[in-house]
C-alpha cells in the first residue's frame, strides 16, 4: 500500500514539474518574440531615419523596412497565441497541482488511520497487561 501510494505521489510531483517546465518554456517564448519585435522596432525607426521615408505605402520605401514590419507583426501574432497557450498550461499546472494535493491528502488520511490502529492496538495491549495485574 504504501509503495503504491508514493509511486502515485511521484508520479503527480513529475506531472506538476512537467507543466512547470512548459509554463516556463513558454513564457521564456513569449518575452523571445516580444523582445525580438522590439528589436524589429528599433531597427525599423532607424531605417526610416536614414531613408526619411516612414510612410510604408510611399514608393520607395525600404525593403528592408517592409520586411521587417511583416517580421515584427508574425512575431507579435505569435506571442499573442502563445498568450493562450500559457493560459491553458498555466490551467492544466493548476489541475496537477491540485490532483497532487489530494494524493497527498488521501496518503495522510491512511498513515493518520494506520497509525491511530497501531495505537488502539497497543491501547487495547496495555488494558489487557493492566487487567491481568488487577486481576492478580
């Protein structure tokens, strides 16, 4: 019962640390497209300052600049799905944790029963020690 028991407990602790992992990869994406974006920005503010031209539909507006619009936008689009990604793991890190919780709980509820039988077993073991020193 018992390897049972802290066989399921690590087994949840791996899942919990899994969807950490997850969490965490995902956010460490997020603040990579947010950061790359700005970078995007910087170097796009810089191109419209040396050509003098920011108006994207102007014709000889860098291509450089175009691309690099279209590069920051993709990369933007991307953090805003990897938003919802982070939600639904962050939901299921919150599920994992939970069922852990209550693994551990049900595992406290057993050694608290087993040990409260060990102890009314040793109780009853002393009553019958003491009644037979009575009885004497």
């Amino acid at each position: 019962m018992k390897s049972r028991n802290e066989s399921l407990i690590r087994l949840k602790k791996f899942q919990v640390d899994e969807k950490r992992r997850a969490v965490s990869q995902i956010e460490m994406m997020i603040a990579d497209f947010e950061r790359m974006a700005d970078e995007l920005d910087q170097q796009i503010e810089l191109e419209h300052q040396k050509t003098g031209i920011s108006d994207s539909a102007h014709f000889a507006y860098s291509t450089f600049a175009k691309a690099a619009l279209l590069r920051r936008d993709n990369l933007r689009n991307s953090a805003t799905d990897m938003k919802g990604q982070l939600e639904s793991a962050q939901d299921a890190l919150a599920e994992a944790v939970e069922d852990l919780k209550k693994v551990e709980l049900l595992t406290e509820r057993e050694h608290q029963r087993a040990d409260a039988a060990v102890a009314k077993a040793e109780q009853a073991e002393m009553d019958e020690l003491g009644r037979m020193r009575y009885l004497r």
